[in-house]
C-alpha cells in the first residue's frame, strides 16, 4: 500500500468494530450489555464517529497519512476485551 504514496495515492484504513444500531438489528438487544462490559470505552461506536474519521482521511488533513490503519474499536486493540483484528481483506505485508 505504501507503494502509491509517491503518486499521491493514500491507502488507509477504519476499523470499526461495532456500529450501535448494527450490533442491536443483529443481535437483539440483549447484546449491548456484553459488549460494554468487554469493551474499554465501554460502549460501541456511533455511525457518526466512524464517518468523522472517512471525512478526515478523504480531506486535505491527511495528505502525508498513508499506510495507517485507524483502529475505531473503543480501546480494544490495546486494552482487555473483544481484541481488534486487522481485516482478512488487507493482510500483512512484510
């Protein structure tokens, strides 16, 4: 993905892990109280917040932001919890 950086090319990604509303029309309601127990924030993300982050990466503020994967999972991939994991789509290069 670095590759294209010197096109002008960014290639970043969001993990998001759990949207609210997604988790509930999934799951049922039942859910959340799991997830807020095993999740650091203690909640699940809010549309709001993960589209913030697209707008931010499709902007002028991210022009020098390439090769970097936002981790949007409320603390997870650093803390105790459900753990974040990269995307099956994007694998690891070394």
């Amino acid at each position: 993905m670095v590759e294209w950086a010197r096109f002008g090319i960014q290639v970043n990604a969001l993990g998001s892990q759990y949207l609210t509303q997604g988790v509930i029309d999934m799951n049922g309601e039942g859910i959340m109280t799991l997830l807020r127990g095993s999740t650091p924030a203690g909640r699940t993300a809010h549309l709001d917040e993960v589209v913030a982050w697209g707008v931010i990466l499709a902007g002028p503020l991210s022009d020098y932001v390439t090769g970097a994967k936002i981790p949007l999972d409320g603390g997870n991939h650093v803390g105790p919890g459900i753990a974040f994991r990269d995307s099956p789509i994007l694998p690891e290069t070394s």
